[in-house]
C-alpha cells in the first residue's frame, strides 16, 4: 500500500468513528435510563450509559 492509500483509509475510519459516536449519543440522549448504581458509577441497562457517582 502506498502512503496516500494508507492515509486516505485512516480518514475514512475517523468519518466512520465519528458517525458512530455521534450515533451514540443521540441513543443515549434519547433514553429512559435505567440506571443500576456501582460503588462508584452507575451505568444504565438500556443503553450502557455510565455516570460518575463519585470523583
């Protein structure tokens, strides 16, 4: 493979990562979370959302 191939396909995976991400958030924005609480977090069931109890 040649650099510029190399490149172009590591732009293309940073396109595709940040469509998933975003992807991610509006879910988890979009949920009625129901959250399980740890010791130190709680992450909810549905859609993996984790928030920090403590710091």
């Amino acid at each position: 493979m040649k650099v510029d191939d190399i490149q172009e396909k590591i732009h293309h995976l940073k396109d595709q990562l940040n469509y998933w991400e975003n992807h991610l958030k509006d879910v988890q924005k979009s949920c009625r979370h129901d959250y399980q609480d740890e010791s130190f977090y709680k992450k909810c069931l549905r859609c993996q959302k984790i928030e920090a109890i403590y710091y």
